[in-house]
C-alpha cells in the first residue's frame, strides 16, 4: 500500500502519516519542509502557492489524501489568496489531472463543519443540508470550504472520492493557540485567560481517531461521496473550560468569559448528522477529551 500526503506537517496529516508508520505502509510526502515527526519514504519539496503538483508521482498511490490548507486558525490572518488558493485551487487542479490521468486510486480530501455557517438552529445538519446551506459566513475560510465541497459533490470521475465534513479534532501536537492547549498552557503557567462568551457547542473528535476511519472505510468499500464524520463529544467551550480546571483540580477563574471575540461566536451551535457513514462504515470515535488532557 502507497499512501501520498499533501500537506507535509499538519496536525491532521502528521496523525495519519503516523498510523501508516505503525503498519509499515509506504509514504510519499509532499510540503515546503520534510516531515518532523514521522516517517517517510519519499519527500518532494513543493510551494504549493506557485506550483502544481506533478500528479504523475501519484498516479500508483493506493490513497492520495490531501491535508494542506489555510486560514483555519481565526487568531492567524492567512492571506486571502493563499486561502483561496490552498482550499480550493489547488485541491480542484488535483482532481481533475488524476482524472486527466487515468488515476485508479482512492482521493481523500476534507471538509468542516463550519462549513453550516452562522445558524441558531441547535440541530445536527446532513451532508447535503451542509452543501446547500447559505448562511452568512464569518470568514474567507469557510467561503472557501464551501466552494471546494461543492466541486467534489459536482464533478465527475471514474476514481472514488471521499470528502470528510469534520468536526473539531484536537489532541496533543494541536496549535498551541487553540482552546483545549491555551487552557491547560495557561493553567500551568498561571497566566490569566480570555474566553468568549463560552456558549458556543462544538463536537469533539481526538485526531488519532481519525486515521481509523480511511483506513476502515477501504475495509467496508465505502462508495465515492461527501460524509460527515461523528464526534465522540458535544460540549459548550464553558464545558470543556470547566473539565480541564476539573483535571488540574482548579476553580474556574471569575470574570474570564465574555473577554474575547472571536470569527465563529456567532456559529453557535455546529453539530453534524453522521447516520450516513455510520450506516456505511460503523465508524464510531472511542476516545474522550478527559482522557486525553494529561497527553498535552
């Protein structure tokens, strides 16, 4: 089995390049610097915001999975083109020089659920509720999301596809600036911390979960589609603000909530209908937040 990763040291890729490493499966790797924390076979160096991918490299791969991207983190201004360009441009230049090619394989890109958009509605969306959804978005990145999931739900390819709606995937090795780490960072350091209003609902899945799921879905023959992956958790950020000073056995600070604003307040609830791929698959997450604090 030959797995190709676009995306050379992400916190998603690096997770699944891992697990290939566990079962001795062959990695080709392509980025602007070689993998740092896992192994490989093959690295092509690439700057994917002014070259194309030479697909004919890929064209053997078991699975091509496309892992790069931008404008994710709210707190770190990518620039617009590079977000245009990472999720959407490039990933649609892919998809359709491996069908120029012939490309027999397995193409695994990703979604997210903040693709939903800003919404009071405190329900799980389905695959195709997120594709049609037209409320406002807060930033370019989820623009350019929405954009990508509509060519993959569109175009036609002889190859199979599986495009993931994921939700909120954390563990250890996530950007240090994210909720779950600057929390325990702070608490650690006893330095004072900001939050939103801390009412905001997101589903939670541990990043080493995810790998599970590609590797079960070639188990099952999972047909070409766009699929919402389940989280394990559903809490409030106040919620898992609470947990973790639980953990360290610390009070939660007063006045702490309600200092910060961030791009996705007013996503206040995101939570994804997974019945199809559960159907499909029997994927279902198994690893808690709570287990998985003392690993940061």
């Amino acid at each position: 089995m030959k797995i190709s990763i676009i995306g050379s040291n992400g916190f998603l890729s690096t997770a699944i390049a891992r697990y290939c490493n566990e079962r001795g499966w062959k990695i080709d790797v392509y980025g602007l610097v070689a993998p740092l924390n896992h192994q490989y076979d093959r690295f092509y160096y690439i700057d994917l915001m002014k070259d194309n991918v030479d697909v004919h490299n890929l064209l053997d791969s078991t699975m091509v999975i496309y892992a790069a991207g931008a404008g994710i983190q709210s707190n770190r201004r990518d620039d617009t083109s590079m977000i245009f360009r990472l999720n959407v441009g490039v990933p649609v230049n892919i998809c359709n020089e491996l069908k120029k090619n012939s490309f027999e394989g397995i193409m695994i890109t990703f979604g997210s659920y903040f693709e939903i958009g800003e919404i009071n509605s405190h329900r799980a969306f389905t695959e195709e509720e997120i594709l049609s959804s037209i409320s406002p978005a807060p930033n370019e990145y989820v623009i350019s999301k929405r954009m990508f999931s509509c060519f993959v739900s569109s175009y036609k390819h002889p190859f199979r596809h599986w495009h993931f709606y994921l939700p909120t995937i954390y563990g250890e090795g996530e950007n240090p600036i994210r909720l779950i780490p600057y929390t325990i960072n702070s608490i650690r350091s006893n330095n004072p911390i900001k939050y939103t209003s801390g009412f905001q609902t997101r589903q939670y899945i541990y990043v080493n979960d995810l790998p599970d799921l590609l590797f079960l879905s070639v188990d099952k023959n999972l047909p070409s589609g766009v699929y919402n992956v389940p989280g394990k958790e559903t809490l409030t950020v106040r919620e898992i603000v609470t947990l973790i000073h639980l953990y360290f056995e610390r009070d939660v600070p007063e006045n702490c909530f309600g200092a910060e604003q961030r791009d996705d307040v007013g996503m206040s609830y995101l939570a994804l209908n997974c019945e199809k791929l559960t159907k499909l698959t029997g994927f279902s997450p198994s690893t808690c937040l709570k287990d998985v604090i003392k690993l940061y």
